[in-house]
C-alpha cells in the first residue's frame, strides 16, 4: 500500500491538528476494540461467536448454498467468496436485491431441498430479504436446510424460526451490518464454503502497532483532510483485478454509509479496469479534478501469455507477453499520468490470495473508515438517512394494505 497525496492537494497547518486529533481518536479505537457491547470489538482476539462450528457439520454436506441478505448482511460474503473462489468447490448463489427474474429462475432451474439457505438480517425485518424468503417458498417445519441469523429480539426472521423449528443463529446487537463481516454475518457462511476461518481474523489487529499503525495514521489524517476540504467529491475504486470487485462493494458500503453525513463525504464508485480505460478514463484525467482514485491490483498464479502465430504476418508487441504484464502496463501507465496532472491516488497491491490477506483488507478499511469519521466528527456507526427511508417504506406498505 502506498500513498500519492502531494501536500499540494493538502491544507497548510491542518495535518498537525488532524495529528492530534488522531492520537486521541485512536486511544479510544484500541479501547473500544477490548469492549465487549462495542462494535470495534469483532476485531479483537477473545471476540467469541454465538455459535460452534460443531454445530454447523450437519450443514457442510451442502453442495449448494443460497444466501439471502441485504448490504452488508450479505455483501461481505459475497467478498469472501469472489476473492477466494479457487478454494472453494461449492456453488454459492446470493440473493441481495429484488429480482423476480432471478428467483423464476432458480426455481425452474434448481431442485430446492438440495440447496442449504442462509438467511440474514440483522433486524430481522429487511424487506427484501423477507420478500426473496417467502418468494423462494422454501419455508417448511423442521427443515434442515435453513439457518437463520438475526437478533434475538421482537422481529419476523426471529418469529419464523421458532415457528417452524428452524436452525438459528444470534446476530450481535452492536454490530452493525457493514462491520459485521467478521462476526457470525461472514464467518459462518465461510466456513460452510470451506474456508479457513481462524486465517481469515488472524491479522484483524495488524494496524494497531508498529510500522503499520503509522501507515494507518498517515492515511487517516489526509483523507480527513480530502473530505474536509470540500473540493474532492469522489472515489473512485480503479480495479485491475477481478477477485476483488466484490470486496470494493463491501468497501463502497462501508465507506458511503459510515461518512456520507453532515454534507461530508465522499461518493465511491467501482471502475473496473482496463474495460473502463476506453469509457472513463478520458474524464477521470481531463475532467474535473474532484476525484481521489485508489487503484488495485493483485498477482494472478495464472499467467497467460500470448503466442503469435509465424503464420500471422504482422508483427505485434503483445507476443509472448503475459495477460497480467498488459495489465500492469496498463495500469502503470494511468499512474504516469495521475501523477503528471497531481491527481490524488493510493495504490494497493494484493500480493497473496489467501484468507489472511482478505482480513487485513477488511480489518484496515474498517479502522480507517471509523478513524476518519470521529475526526471529522461524524459518527461512523449509524445511518439515519437510510433508516428514515426504511420507515417511510414501511408506512406506504401499511397504507397501501390498508385500502
């Protein structure tokens, strides 16, 4: 991971506030991460699930997994699974939006009882995720292919697994949905993929001490200062790797949700490269200059290279060049020119495609993204906008039931 941030792009006298302001609000990150009640404390060590892996064994048989979730009920497992696919011998299928395409589909398509359902929601009572539930029409007394995760509190996912004697599992209250990734949300539909669980929170405190938390702090601080200046008014992810375009929806959640407050913020937009390299690029480098971009990257085992034919009479530079070279090329040559015009960019490379490296991804972001908010004063925990919309929703439902 590397910063390109000129101190041109920077508020004179500014970071030694923000410096300041850090220490203190890192104190109280590394005290809230010991809390057992507070939401940093997934991160810690002695963070205990509500569940035993057990327990889980009956599930593992499953050949076929459907998730069904809304945001970050769902879109950290869809990260794992998209960033450790070649682990993974299982057909994983995920319902998180409404799509009554999608649903027709599946049903038409697949034998039902074969397939194990994870059904998650934090309140229990996201519409969507009810909606898909009782449009797949899977729900039967006892079954044995049904798990529910969700609070332990007054609400429908709660209710339909007593109801119909289902398996379940108790979602953390102070866990929100975007952090929850590491609590049960994540771990259990990873281990029921076959993942490594204990790899994947190995490196969850990497960012706490050392070389590490400078590289924390140092972040943290100018991307404070970015937001605050007012004059940045996106994000763009530059992908150059295709593993990782699930985990940068996790990211965009985490971070639009967590900082999008008080007028502040930053709108994070996914730009898969070099596909967007011939749509996109013209304005990120010529257009307004409103735009942070962080670019990534990872080191692909498979190396493809292209052998021209003798029988092919032009003469080509791409022979006997590897697909990843190309794209490293591709991708340096962007960076020239962000540099060149004093666009601000961070560029991170994954080198290792193992759980490890996917929890220091999810762990870092989600430490920045806390860090960055109590600097500038927001709070990263909660979304009002969101749950006024959800209220909203449900009042137009009853309405419209009503008549």
């Amino acid at each position: 991971m590397k910063n390109i941030i000129k101190t041109k792009n920077l508020k004179k006298g500014l970071p030694r506030i923000l410096s300041r302001n850090f220490d203190k609000v890192f104190l109280s990150i590394k005290k809230d991460i010991k809390i057992k009640g507070k939401t940093l404390h997934v991160l810690d060590k002695k963070f205990k699930f509500n569940f035993k892996t057990k327990d889980l064994k009956n599930f593992k048989k499953f050949k076929s997994i459907a998730i069904i979730g809304m945001g970050g009920s769902i879109l950290g497992a869809e990260a794992i699974y998209n960033f450790l696919g070649s682990k993974i011998n299982k057909e994983v299928l995920f319902f998180d939006d409404l799509d009554e395409n999608k649903i027709k589909k599946f049903k038409q398509n697949k034998k039902l009882t074969k397939i194990l359902y994870l059904v998650i929601s934090k309140s229990g009572n996201t519409v969507e995720t009810l909606s898909n539930l009782f449009a797949l029409k899977i729900l039967k007394k006892n079954s044995k292919n049904i798990v529910i995760i969700s609070e332990r509190k007054n609400n429908s996912l709660l209710s339909l697994a007593q109801e119909f004697n289902l398996f379940y599992i108790e979602h953390k209250d102070y866990i929100g949905g975007r952090y929850s990734v590491l609590s049960e949300v994540g771990i259990v539909p990873a281990y029921l993929m076959g993942i490594n669980i204990s790899k994947l929170r190995l490196k969850t405190l990497d960012f706490i001490s050392g070389k590490n938390q400078k590289f924390l702090k140092d972040n943290s601080i100018k991307l404070a200062q970015l937001i605050n200046s007012n004059r940045y008014k996106n994000l763009i992810f530059l992908n150059y790797s295709s593993n990782l375009e699930k985990f940068l929806q996790w990211c965009q959640q985490l971070i639009a949700e967590s900082l999008g407050k008080k007028n502040k913020g930053l709108l994070p937009m996914i730009s898969n490269a070099p596909k967007d390299h011939h749509s996109l690029l013209q304005l990120y480098l010529d257009g307004p200059k409103d735009k942070i971009f962080y670019i990534f990257s990872s080191e692909n085992k498979f190396n493809e290279t292209l052998k021209i034919n003798r029988d092919i009479s032009i003469k080509n530079i791409l022979n006997k060049k590897k697909i990843s070279k190309i794209k490293n090329a591709q991708k340096n040559a962007v960076i020239r020119s962000l540099v060149k015009k004093n666009i601000p960019f961070r560029e991170f490379k994954i080198r290792n495609i193992n759980e490890e490296a996917l929890g220091k991804l999810f762990s870092y972001f989600i430490l920045e993204t806390v860090a960055v908010g109590k600097m500038l004063k927001i709070n990263p925990f909660d979304q009002p906008a969101v749950e006024q919309v959800k209220l909203d929703t449900k009042k137009l439902l009853i309405q419209k039931r009503r008549k």
